[in-house]
C-alpha cells in the first residue's frame, strides 16, 4: 500500500475536525457576553437598573393607585436592568431568561397602568 501526501493530509484533517466536534461549544450568549457589544449592553443593563431605583424613588413619594403602579414599574425595570447587566456574570448551566420578569409580571404592570388611565 502506497502512502501518499494527499492521503496524510486527509488523516491529519480528518483528526483535527474529530478533536474540534468534541470540544464543548458555547452557546451564542455566552460568546456575545464576552464581546464588546455585550460589555456595553451589560453597562446598559447598569442604567436601565439604576432608573428602576429611581422610579423605586419617586414612588415613595407617592399615596394610593399611583404609588403601588410606581413601585411595580421599578421592580420590573429592575429586573430586566439586572438580567442585562449580570450577562457577563453568568454561571455554568445558569440563563439570562431566568432572571429576566415574566410574562405574568408584565401583565400585572399593564393592568395597574390602565387603572391608572380611567377616569
């Protein structure tokens, strides 16, 4: 049996893609997080998290329908401010979409804001 050079380089190809299909890939997030758009959307995260405290504020100085809608708009500010700023922070086997408010919590803000709009 005659080893050619074609047939080396074939070998030697075929090993190395084995070797990379084995590594572990990160997923899309994972790889954004450690980006430059991902750093700047996590100090985003930062601003959007500091006006839920400050919406958190003014709620304080506020009585009635008007203060309870306040405060539930500051905490689901807050937790989307912390889900995006906390992208670079997250563990193995943890999800941003864990921390991010749910669907329900988004409901119960529309809500409070429509009570708010009747006369």
């Amino acid at each position: 049996m005659k080893i050619t050079e074609s047939k080396i380089r074939q070998a030697i190809m075929k090993n190395i893609l084995l070797e990379v299909a084995d590594e572990e890939r990160e997923s899309e997030m994972r790889e954004f997080s450690r980006s430059r758009s991902g750093k700047k959307m996590s100090q985003a995260g930062n601003k959007i998290s500091s006006a839920g405290s400050a919406i958190f504020g003014i709620a304080e100085d506020q009585t009635g329908n008007m203060s309870r809608t306040l405060y539930t708009i500051a905490e689901f500010i807050g937790k989307l401010g912390d889900a995006l700023s906390g992208l670079n922070s997250l563990e193995e086997g943890s999800q941003m979409s864990e921390t991010l408010p749910t669907v329900g919590e988004f409901r119960k803000l529309v809500k409070e804001i429509a009570r708010l709009e009747k006369p």
